[in-house]
C-alpha cells in the first residue's frame, strides 16, 4: 500500500493572549498549516521537484524543517547533547538533496518527533531564557519568531510546490 501524508486540523488560540501563549500558538498553527499542505500527497508526489528551474520539494521541506526544529530547540536552546539530524559533511543542504520517496513517511514522522522534542525542550522555559551562539545572545522569544517566520517563508513555497503537483491551491 502506498503511505499518503495524514490530514491535520490547524489549532485553534487566543489571538490576543500574551506572548508567552501566543507566540508557541502561532508557531503550532504555522506547523500544522505546513502539513495541511502536504496532506493526501504520496511519497512520490511529495519528492516530485513541480516549479522548474528549482529543484526545491515538498519532501525536502518536511526534511528541512526537521533539522531547523532540532537544531533551534534542542541543540541550541536546550544545549542537547544530541546529533544534528544530518552530517553537516554532506553539505548544508543534505536536507533539501536526498529524496528517496520511499521514505517520505520517515520523514514525515521524523518531523512530528523533532516538533514533539522541541515542545518539549521549552516547555518549562521562559522567553527571556537565553543562550550564546557565536558571541550572540538569543532569546527563546527570538527563537519563536524565527521559527514562526521560518513556517510562513516555507508555507509559501509549499503552496507553489503543492499547486504544481495536483493542483490544489489553499490551507
């Protein structure tokens, strides 16, 4: 049987609640935006590179944003003494390149697990906690932001990508 990516519902939140609620909200509702895009999609489809030149794809996106949740949550944040997802070795785009469609429902799931973790590695923090990142000081809050912006850049492209494939526009 071919894996097909599950249906999600998007969370609902208060829109107006302060930002220690709203900003984990918005980035739980930017996520679930992103995989209602790849919703109903098959490995194949979500490998399929639909908006030439680009070779960008929409496993490549679950892969991407995978590694960016460990990396911003885990590593840098909660200073896990974990593996990146990826061999740097391969090159800063490994997460982008591989894609075996067979195993876009490892992927997929791998990115579920990677936004359990990073829940959970900031569950308890505070959005003023911060951490040093090359003579920099980072906050959690940032760290949202970043993250929320980084779902809304890839929901863009998603909606290109996702259009190309079958034609379905929205989400």
């Amino acid at each position: 049987m071919t894996w097909t990516a599950p249906e999600v519902t998007r969370p609902s939140g208060d829109t107006a609640a302060d930002e220690h609620i709203l900003l984990p909200n918005l980035l739980a509702w930017h996520r679930s935006t992103f995989l209602q895009k790849v919703a109903g999609l098959t490995g194949e489809q979500l490998a399929t590179a639909s908006v030439p030149p680009s070779n960008l794809t929409l496993l490549g996106l679950i892969r991407h944003l995978a590694k960016v949740e460990r990396i911003w949550f885990r590593l840098r944040y909660a200073a896990q003494d974990i593996e990146p997802l990826y061999d740097p070795a391969l090159g800063k785009d490994h997460d982008f390149e591989v894609l075996d469609a067979t195993k876009a429902e490892d992927a997929y799931n791998t990115l579920l697990e990677e936004i359990r973790l990073a829940d959970e590695a900031a569950a308890h923090g505070s959005l003023d906690d911060t951490f040093d990142l090359g003579g920099n000081h980072f906050s959690l809050r940032m760290i949202y932001v970043h993250m929320i912006g980084e779902y809304a850049r890839h929901n863009g492209h998603a909606d290109l990508l996702r259009e190309r494939v079958d034609g379905h526009t929205g989400a």
